[in-house]
C-alpha cells in the first residue's frame, strides 16, 4: 500500500534524577556524599533511506517515546543514558514542524539524517555540590524533560520521469514495458490509485527513474477524479512525459494536451517550465491518421519535443528509451 502522508508524535526521553547518597563504609572516615549523576535521555532522529517508498508505516503506530535516561546511584554511579531511535523515512520526504506547519527538513538522498527531538540532560547527584564549606550537601537535580514534538510527513516521489496523462491513456503499460515495475493494467478508467516507480536500465552502467502517476482529468487541480492527491509527485520530476491516446476512443488528442498542461499550470506553475515530451500511444489502435497529424502539428508549432508508440506491438519503445536518455543527458 502506498501512503505519501502522516502525523507523528516524538517524545525524547527524559533525563535521569541524581541521586544523593554519602559513603559509609568501613575503614572511610570521611567517606562524603557519593550521589551520581542521572544519565541523559534518548535523541529522536529521522533518517532518510532507499529500503522504503511510502510512509505506510507511521500508519499502524504514530507516537514515538524514546527511552528515558537511568537515575544516579551511589558510590558516583551515573546513570545510563538512554537509547536513541531512528526512524526511517524514503527521499523526498518532507517533513514539518506542527502546529504552525513550518518545514523544517526535506530529504533528498540516503544518508541523511535529522534530529528532531532532543533527550533531556540528566540532574546533578549531591556529589556535583560539594564544596569546602557545605561537605554534606543534600542537594540533588531532577532531569530534565525530553523535547516533545508534533510532524507531519509528506512524501513527494523523486524521479527523472513522470507519465501524466488522462486514465486509460497507457501509462501502466508503457512503465511495465519499459521497466520491472508491474502496475495493474486493465481496460476501465482509474486502473492505477498510486503512483508506481520503475527503473530504466539503458545499460549496464546508466540507468534513470519512471513516475507513474494515477490519471488526470479536468479540474483534477481542484481535487476532481483523484485529485491533486498526486499531482504533488510530478513537482520533483526532470521531464514530464505526456502520453496522449491517439487510438478510436473519440476523445481529441490536442485537447487531452490542453486540458492535461491547464492542470498541472494551476496546480504549480513552474510545472510548464521543465521539459516536455509529447507522446502519441495506442498507435496500432489508430483509425483516424488524422489525430495524430493534429497532435504532431500542433507540437511543432510549439517546437514541443514529439513521438509516438505502441507498448502492445513495441513499436517506437527503444526509440523513446534513448530519446528520454538524450533529453536528461545520461550517457
């Protein structure tokens, strides 16, 4: 299941209390206070890794208590510090600070890590106060709280490609023919929910990352149909790869690309300043050579890059393979 947001509760651990004890042992005349030092509570970290691809799960448990730094004991015993947590996140996790909403970290590789709640200081034993005038002191500190806080997680999809279009426009089997990602493909509208990530090998050595994002329809940006639940993973792509069906369905190709480029302009308008790339599918299902000169017209004059193919027959697919290569400049 893909999940792309959640809230979170984090609670450092608190500090330990210090401890107030004096040595009374045989042979010790004046053995003095003794109380150790309480040890500090556990960190909360976010960490950014590529073994997960959705926020699934922060779904099944949402609070995160970070264990408690251990009280001082005597004969200058410090407590135990308590352990840290991490907690996993995939890249392009953007994460914020409630309630003001305030972004405080987006994740953009592996590796990275965030802390987020800090552990509170373990108190001073009565052994921190002695001094030359108060040799017994009976003073001790309590720890001191850990930092609570409240985020929300949402998770925009990193890639170099993404497939947009209207439902039923190919996309799950164009990334299926062109990848190892397996959405589901089916003949009715709304066949993908979520978006499905897949890897192009151009080689051995080069490869670059597909987006395929659940179809579009008008006033998707006004959260029609799906919504603009996941136009937000378009935001992070390199090339926006608008496959348009060019088949006997009785739908305008050209007015598939307008309503499609409306869209994603009102959702963010620095969306129609990345590259472009038309694509004409359902080739092998065309009856009307017609609406593919429309569409390849139209593109020209528009100076819009232009292709077309069939996932069914793999007409124009290695084609496309190398010219999204070119477009982002690998190899």
């Amino acid at each position: 299941m893909f999940i792309d947001r959640a809230k979170i509760k984090v609670i450092a651990g608190d500090g330990g209390n210090g401890c107030m004890a004096f040595r009374r042992e045989k042979f010790v005349p004046r053995g003095g206070p003794s109380g150790g030092d309480g040890g500090k509570g556990g960190d909360a970290y976010l960490e950014c890794t590529a073994r997960v691809n959705t926020l699934l799960h922060f779904q099944y448990k949402r609070v995160f208590k970070v264990q408690r730094g251990r009280h001082g004991e005597g004969s200058n015993r410090h407590g135990k510090e308590g352990e840290d947590i991490v907690l996993l996140v995939p890249p392009g996790t953007q994460v914020f600070k409630e309630p003001g909403h305030e972004l405080i970290h987006d994740f953009a590789a592996a590796g990275e890590r965030l802390l987020v709640a800090r552990g509170g200081g373990g108190g001073r034993g009565n052994a921190r106060f002695a001094t030359s005038t108060n040799q017994a002191p009976r003073r001790v500190e309590p720890g001191w709280p850990g930092e609570e806080v409240e985020l929300s997680l949402s998770l925009k999809l990193i890639a170099d490609v993404g497939l947009i279009g209207f439902p039923n426009a190919g996309k799950s089997t164009l990334i299926s023919r062109i990848s190892a990602a397996k959405s589901k493909v089916a003949d009715y509208p709304f066949t993908t929910l979520v978006p499905h990530l897949g890897v192009v090998a151009l080689d051995d050595y080069h490869t670059f990352v597909v987006a395929d994002i659940p179809g579009l329809i008008e006033g998707a940006h006004e959260g029609h149909g799906l919504g603009d639940e996941f136009l937000k993973h378009v935001e992070r792509t390199k090339i926006l790869l608008h496959l348009i069906d060019v088949s006997a369905t009785g739908r305008d190709p050209v007015s598939d690309y307008r309503t499609i480029l409306h869209e994603l302009t009102m959702f963010n308008e620095d969306l129609a300043n990345r590259k472009h790339l038309i694509v004409a599918s359902k080739t092998d299902a065309l009856d009307d050579p017609g609406r593919l000169a429309r569409l390849r017209s139209m593109c020209s004059r528009k100076k819009l890059r232009f292709h077309s193919i069939s996932s069914v027959t793999g007409q124009g697919i290695r084609e496309l393979v190398v010219l999204l290569a070119q477009m982002l400049e690998i190899g």
